[in-house]
C-alpha cells in the first residue's frame, strides 16, 4: 500500500512566531510502520519553509494507519548528519582531549639551585628528588598533561565484519599499542583504552574509539646516563646501586648507575580497528 504524506491534518496549516520560527502539519496514512514512515516524510518535508530551516519532524500516530506530524523551522542551522559509511573509513569526527594526571617523579630534568646550611656543602644527587638520609629518593608527585585522542564513525552494519566487537575487546586488553604510524602518530605513542557503540537505527551503528597519547622521547638524561631513547607507553627506571662518597661534600649519595625502559604493554596493528590508518 503507498504511503501518502498530506501537508494539514484538516486541510492545509501553518503556525508562526515573530522570531522567524515555524510549524507545518502533515498527515500520513498508508502504513503502520514508523520507519517507513519516517522515511516517507523525509522525502516529502522540505529543508526550507519561509527562509527558516528545518530543526525537526516529531510524529504522533492517530488511528491504524494514520500519523499527524509537525515540522518545526527556525533560524538557526541544525548540525548537520553524519552520514553512515562502510566499515574501514577513514573520514572521521575527531576530538582531542587534554586533561591532567598525576605521576611520581623520583628525577627531574635538571637541578636549578643548591642551597646549603652555613659550615655545610649540598651534595650533588644528579638530578634525584627528595633524598633521605638513608639514601633513597622518595620523588615528588607532579601533575602531567594527558592527551586524549578520539575519532567518532557511523558505520553501516551490513558491513562490520563477524568478530568485530571481540577483536577490539582482544586489542584494548591484550595489545593496545600501536605496532605502526597510526594517525599522524608515531608507532608506540597511542594507546587504544576502548570504544563505545550506538546503534543509531536497524542499519547504522555510531562508534566513538578513544586513545590515551604518550609521546616517544629521545636523548633523556638521567644524572650522567645520556642519550636515553623511550616509545610513549614504554616504562623507564633507573636502577641507583650502593652508595658513593660524594666528592663535593663527603656524604654518602645514591648515584643513577642504569637506566632500564620496559615494554608494559604488548603492540598490535591498529588497521584492525577498522577506522582506517
């Protein structure tokens, strides 16, 4: 049976208000089905009525068969849909987040100034932070800014392969770095900490995929250990031996003897996530 969509519920109306708003009523006979119906008046109500801009259709069924709907106009623009796209896109919404964190810094990037006790001289503990008496760095928590990185995609689901949402579960808990050049971000600087699905209709799906960035270092310093290379999510900890005689001022210190960068989390190719690379 076709659908029919008739401007008016009893004969043709319009309402209007003096901001530059309008209302259009329609009816709609001919099916019982709501998505065919929605579809029917997509079709049928125009984008623009008295140079105002449809902002959105709401619908009522009235008696088998029959659906009164209001188109409402106004002056600001409505943002405009995403369109669905087949899975492996790679036109993407995307968002970057910074927020902060804080971490423990047992070493800081350089010593600015000394200042010793009168009769005493400061001893040099390249770079270590908060010293005790026995030797041991207790460190200093410092807040440190958190890059998140997030794309959105609408995905039609005919075409999301079986298995999908498991490997993407697989990759977030198992191997969440990136294994590769990954978005304009270098291989080990992202790390993939989950995605979230909605379905957006029978046919499309919207997916927001976030990442945690870290960027990759090169030639660190640590006390006199030079040229130290380290991937974002890579570890670095610098192991300090037995104490030494301080040559400065005759105490004995704990000295960086090496430092040590840990492969914590696994790598895997990010292709698999389907948004493109």
């Amino acid at each position: 049976m076709a659908i029919n969509v008739v401007a008016g519920w009893s004969g043709r109306r319009i309402s209007f208000g003096p901001d530059g708003t309008y209302e259009r009523y329609y009816t709609v006979t001919g099916s019982e089905s709501e998505v065919d119906v929605a579809a029917a008046l997509d079709a049928a109500v125009p984008d623009v009525f008295g140079g105002a801009l449809l902002q959105k259709v709401d619908v009522e069924w009235m008696a088998r068969g029959t659906w009164g709907a209001t188109a409402s106009y106004g002056t600001v623009k409505p943002r405009e849909k995403q369109p669905a796209r087949d899975y492996g896109s790679t036109t993407p919404d995307i968002s970057i987040d910074i927020g902060t964190t804080t971490v423990k810094r047992h070493v800081s990037h350089a010593t600015v100034n000394t200042y010793a006790a009168p009769g005493e001289t400061a001893p040099d503990f390249n770079g270590l932070i908060g010293v005790d008496e026995e030797g041991e760095a207790e460190g200093v928590d410092v807040p440190v800014a958190t890059p998140v990185y997030k794309e959105s995609h609408i995905f039609n689901v005919s075409t999301i392969p079986s298995g999908y949402y498991r490997t993407l579960s697989l990759i977030a808990s198992e191997a969440p770095v990136n294994d590769a050049p990954f978005k304009g971000f270098e291989l080990g600087e992202l790390k993939f900490v989950g995605a979230s699905f909605q379905s957006r209709n029978n046919a499309e799906v919207a997916g927001t995929f976030n990442f945690e960035v870290s960027y990759n270092a090169t030639n660190l310093t640590v006390g006199s250990i030079t040229g130290i290379t380290k991937s974002g999510h890579d570890y670095l900890w610098v192991y300090r031996g037995k104490k030494t005689k301080d040559a400065t001022s005759g105490r004995m210190v704990s000295q960086p003897v090496a430092a040590y960068v840990e492969r914590v989390f696994l790598r895997s190719d990010f292709a698999a996530l389907g948004i493109g690379t």
